[in-house]
C-alpha cells in the first residue's frame, strides 16, 4: 500500500471513531466527560455550594506538614482540626505556607473533588484575624512542578483516586502520620 493512501485509511479511521482518537483527559489522567455538575438527562441537580463560616485561626500545635515536591523550597502545613468535608462535597482546610525566609502566609481554602478545583476563602493577616478573599472563584488544580500544594493535596489527602475522602478522622490522621507538627518542624 503507498504512503498516501495508508494516511488517507488512517485519517478515515480517525474520523469514523472521535471519540476514539481524542480521549480528553484533566492533568490527573482523568477523563475530562465524567464529571459534571450541570443538570442532564439523568436528573442530577446542579451543585450549590453551602455557605462557608469562617474557622478558628489556626494554632501552631494543631498545623502538620505534608509533602509537596522535591524542589518546593518552602514548608507547607494543614491545620488537622479546622478540616471540614461539607455536604457539597468540598473539603475546606486552614493552609499555611511558610518560606524559606521564615514568612508565613495562611489561607483558608477548599478542594471541591468531584470538578479538581480549589478556591480560597479567606485570607489570613499577621494579627491572627481572617480577611475574606476577593474574587474568589473556583480554578482548576494543576499537577505542575511549582505551586504544587493543590495537587498534593488533592492526590495525596482529600482526594485520593479523585474521590473525596472518607471520614474527617481518617484525612486528620493521615496528615499527622506523615507530616510533621509546626512546632518540631522549626
């Protein structure tokens, strides 16, 4: 068979079969079709999210770390008894990140499992007070080399197969086994 006429089959076959040639899929591997929050046929409802109180701020012997990646120069930490797994399905954590230079900067957050997207909640300040955060809004989280604590978290602790996690206890127990305390990690 020519050259041309074995890419002519090729490219018949590619667009007999789209859904075959074009498998779309997020940065996790997962296919980008199964999930979806609008209505369809099936009769799901449209997600609302609940309304989200503000925690406590975040004591130091309450803070673990966790791993991020091999090139993160900073220390990220989770506050383990401010997490929360809402009814609409978002897992909300106090985040606080500390860089190299000592700088803290703490964030109150949540991962919504089911669309792999993050959105801040509110900001925190030096005095030990929550700003809300303007803007808010919900974006993707990316498995990229840099700014990792996302996806870490979302692979390694609320999420795991892209599915949310079980119970509270069991995510507060993991980040306590593998991190660190705040305090010792000085």
């Amino acid at each position: 068979m020519s050259p041309l006429r074995c890419l002519l089959v090729a490219l018949g076959v590619a667009l007999a079969f789209p859904a075959c040639a074009f498998d779309e899929r997020d940065p996790f591997g997962f296919r980008r079709d199964t999930y979806t929050s609008d209505d369809d046929e099936s009769g799901k409802k449209e997600w609302a999210e609940s309304e989200v109180p503000l925690p406590p701020y975040p004591e130091a012997q309450n803070l673990y770390s966790f791993y991020v990646s091999a090139t993160a120069s900073s220390r990220f930490f989770v506050d383990t008894q401010n997490l929360d797994i809402g009814k609409d399905g978002v897992v909300r954590y106090s985040l606080m990140i500390v860089s190299p230079s000592g700088v803290k900067n703490v964030s109150y957050e949540g991962i919504r499992c089911e669309t792999r997207e993050k959105r801040t909640y509110a900001l925190g300040r030096p005095n030990g007070e929550w700003s809300q955060a303007r803007g808010a809004i919900w974006t993707k989280i990316r498995n990229e080399t840099t700014n990792r604590q996302h996806a870490a978290l979302f692979l390694d602790f609320f999420c795991p197969d892209g599915i949310i996690a079980g119970k509270v206890e069991d995510v507060r127990k993991a980040l306590q086994k593998e991190g660190e305390p705040f305090e010792s990690s000085k």
